[in-house]
C-alpha cells in the first residue's frame, strides 16, 4: 500500500531507540523527510539511511519543542507530521512504583512535565506551520494504562490519561482546519524502559525472586494478562504510527488505537 507520505516532513521525539527509532525508521522508508528529537543519539539513529536530521532536545526545557519545530521548518521548508513520542519514566527515574504513596510532589510534577507538559509545548509550536501547509496529523504516544487505574505507576498513568483528554479536545479545534490528532496506547513493549539494567525487568525480578529474563518472557506477559503472550515489539507500534500519519487515514481523528496484546479487556 503506497501511504502517500513521500516528501512529506516530520518530527518523532524520543527518536533514538525503541519506540521512537521504529517510527523514524518506517517513516524514512516511506519517503518522508524526518527530524528526530532526542537528548542523545545513538549508534542504531545514525546508522538509519534517508532524509535525516537529528536534533539533541532535553524535553524538560522548555523551549526544546520550539527549537525543534523550527528546526523542521528552517531545513525542510515546513511540518506534516508530528509524532509525540517521548514519553515514560523521566531521565533518572526507574519504574515500576508499586504504591500511591512511593512518588513525592516532585515525583509528580517530574512525571507531568515529561509525559504531558512537553507535548503541550510540542503541539503547541507545531500547529502554525502545520497550518501554514493546510494541516498535518499529530500522533501522541499515550499508554493501555491511561484507561487502567492502578496504585502501580499511578503519576505515570494520569499524565497519560491527561494526554488522552488533550488528544480529544485537539481533535475536536483543528480537525476543521486539517489537523488529524490520535493516539495509541500501547501495552509492555520490548524497549530499554524493560531490557536496559536497572530497569523494569530488574526491578520486578527483584521484588518476585526472579530473573530479568523470566520476567521479560513470562512473568510480565501473565501478570498483565496479554493475549498475545508477549510483549509488543516497537516496529508494531510503528506501523500504526505510519497508517496514522498517512492522508490514507484522512478520517480518524480523536481516535485511540491500542497496539497492547490484548492488555486492555474493557469494550
């Protein structure tokens, strides 16, 4: 299927590994031109062939979603496309929390800024010169945990609930003047928030008397009760993102797309 995405521009946050570096990828064999935002590159980002700029942001500044909107307009003329994907535990936090009362005021202000605040401001300065070139699709990387209450994680899961409320109401102001905006709600995905050392994996092998392993192969897949019996991989998300991002998807907008395993059961 030809998306019809050739020549269009993009910017993907979170851009060097995972989820962000799958999106990236499927976008530039699509023909689109892409600037991938993240705090630091990495072997795999440079390595990807096609019409690439990689901006270093910290997207607890501030002004980085600004800096990186006008880096797409300056270098390839305007924006398209915007993918809101930098999201999960903030730089130097490890997740999971397993108790309301773990995370301090500054836990959720932290959590906040990283997973809503940060997209406000993205969204914020991509609109104008997404208008400018008749409209675009955004596509915020949101969670299954959003629509999930749980004492786990529970900063986490209301700022994604927050992104999920933002989504629709975007939706609602500019799908009139041409801009789609979506989200998808993934479940555990095989990234380093799971796999790096001292991350998810470990955290739950510690708190089980387990392995990192185990955790990643059997015990996560059961104790969130995924279909599939897996975790999802970052190029299936991806695939989503690109289907989003196409004028082949012209009406949807404010829709959410679980790409999870199965992990939300509620209709």
């Amino acid at each position: 299927m030809d998306l019809q995405l050739s020549g269009r521009v993009a910017v993907v946050t979170g851009a060097s590994k995972g989820i962000g570096l799958a999106v990236t990828r499927a976008l530039l064999d699509e023909g689109v031109r892409v600037v991938a935002a993240s705090r630091k590159s990495t072997p795999e980002l440079a390595g990807l062939k096609g019409d690439l700029i990689h901006v270093h942001a910290d997207l607890m500044d501030a002004e980085a979603p600004g800096q990186i909107v006008e880096r797409a307009v300056s270098e390839f003329g305007g924006l398209d496309i915007l993918v809101n994907n930098a999201g999960g535990p903030p730089p130097g936090v490890a997740l999971p929390r397993f108790s309301f009362l773990t995370p301090t005021d500054e836990d959720w202000r932290v959590m906040f800024e990283f997973n809503l605040f940060s997209v406000v401001r993205t969204v914020r300065a991509a609109i104008t010169p997404m208008l400018a070139r008749g409209g675009g699709s955004i596509v915020n990387v949101s969670s299954g945990s959003a629509r999930l209450p749980a004492p786990m994680n529970v900063d986490y899961n209301a700022a994604k609930a927050g992104l999920n409320n933002l989504t629709k109401a975007l939706s609602e102001e500019f799908a009139p003047q041409g801009i789609r905006v979506n989200t998808i709600s993934p479940g555990p995905v095989r990234t380093a928030w799971w796999t790096e050392s001292g991350g998810a994996a470990d955290i739950i092998a510690a708190q089980t008397g387990t392995d990192r392993d185990s955790v990643i192969d059997q015990l996560a897949p059961e104790m969130m009760k995924l279909s599939t019996g897996r975790l999802v991989e970052p190029q299936e998300i991806a695939d989503v993102v690109a289907l989003l991002a196409s004028p082949r998807s012209a009406s949807t907008t404010g829709a959410d797309f679980a790409v999870d395993g199965g992990f939300l059961k509620q209709i």
